[in-house]
C-alpha cells in the first residue's frame, strides 16, 4: 500500500500518463471519481486531491453535475508535486479563502439579477443532494453536492469568465473541507449546513440583493471559524 501522503500524487501521475498516451484527449470525460478510486484502490479523497491538483495546473476541469473533462495537453514535466503542495499551504488557503469570499460575493450580486428558472431549479435540486449527503454523513457526497450548489450560482450569473476564476479556487477550499470535515460533524450539522444553504439559494430565488449578499457572507464567516481556526472550530476533525 502506498503512505497516504503519496497516494493523490500516485494518482496525480497515472492521470497524466493517461492523457500523455491519448487514453483521455481533450474534450474527453475523465471516469467518476468513485470509478477512478476503485481503479487505483485508493480513496475518494485521494482522487479529489488529484483532481485538484491537475486543474490547478490547466489539465482538468469540472463541469456543474456532469464529471471533469481534459481541458489540456501534457507539453513536457508536470510538476504535481508543486501542486499538491500548493494545496498544503495553510497561509495560501487563508488568501484563498479570502479571495473566493470577494469572488463570490460579486457572484451572487449577479446572480439575483440574472438567474433564470432553470438556474433556481438547479439550485433547489444542489440543495436536496447537500441535505440528504450531510443527513447521512456522506463527506464524499457532500462535497460534490457542495460543488454544484456554489458553480449553480456561478453559473446563474451568467458570467463565464468569473464562472472559470471561480473553478480552481472552489476545489483548492474543497481539498481542504475534505481533510477537515467528519461523516459525525455533518450529521451533528446537517440541519445548520442546509439552512444556511438554503437562505441564499432563495434570496436568489426572490431577488432579494441584501439578503443574499448577508447570506454569502455569514457562509464564509461560518466556514472560516471551522475551516481556518477562526472561531469554536468544533468537532469537525473527528470519526474522520
């Protein structure tokens, strides 16, 4: 077995020899992530961490609900490991959390003027999947729900450019949610984590610019009292 250190660099690596050898081309959906974990006998975890890594260096990118796609080609090295230490960076997370709070904010400023019903039911059907993930204390689950609730809004402000800016950020914070979060905490959670959820995703709904500018910004305020150890943090990290 390899150390667990290594094994989404392990990972990491056999992703790019597969798209070396043409195995997945550009344009080309990569297998689920549960797929790739059975594949490589590793965890869910490891996978998401080298997803993370290779979209940080313009390899991958998720798609809202569908998968990731090969965005890239592999010109020469790859530096993963330059990468998945970038995702250690306790200094860079803070600043990248930071950053996604400005992005994001802006985000959901254009998305109660813009969204459309198709955008609201995306959001209603994101909302069921984080309920019912955090009920059961699926991490795995709850991180993908999670993904698809906040790329839905990026994608009802119909802005592709701060849609794309929003991407590597989202799964730089999600590699750390990952590591920090407990199937117990949602649990203990579960109620807490689909209001406040569910707050935004209706200020969106009722175009209500104040509340939702409120609601975006207690989510972050919340996530860094847990996530950065800015607050009572809790008991996030056990049962992991």
């Amino acid at each position: 077995m390899l150390a667990a250190k290594r094994k989404s660099a392990h990972v990491a690596r056999w992703l790019i020899a597969a798209i070396r050898e043409g195995s997945y081309k550009v344009g080309e959906k990569l297998p689920p992530e549960r797929t790739l974990a059975e594949m490589l006998s590793v965890s869910r975890t490891a996978v998401r961490e080298a997803l993370s890594s290779l979209q940080m260096a313009g390899l991958v990118e998720p798609r809202v609900g569908d998968g990731n796609y090969v965005v890239g080609t592999v010109n020469g090295a790859v530096d993963v490991e330059a990468a998945l230490e970038a995702l250690e960076e306790s200094g860079g997370l803070v600043e990248i959390w930071r950053i996604r709070r400005e992005l994001e904010t802006l985000i959901v400023k254009l998305a109660v003027d813009k969204a459309a019903p198709e955008d609201y039911a995306a959001l209603r059907g994101a909302l069921f999947k984080i309920q019912r993930a955090a009920e059961s204390g699926d991490v795995d689950e709850y991180l993908e729900a999670n993904d698809q609730f906040h790329l839905s809004i990026a994608q009802a402000a119909k802005n592709p450019f701060l849609k794309r800016a929003l991407l590597p950020l989202l799964e730089i914070t999600n590699y750390q949610l990952g590591r920090e979060i407990s199937p117990q905490y949602l649990r203990d959670h579960a109620e807490e984590l689909f209001k406040k959820h569910q707050t935004l995703a209706e200020a969106i709904a009722e175009k209500s610019w104040g509340t939702a500018v409120e609601a975006i910004l207690d989510h972050f305020v919340a996530s860094e009292e847990v996530f950065l150890g800015r607050g009572k943090g809790g008991d996030h990290r056990e049962n992991r």
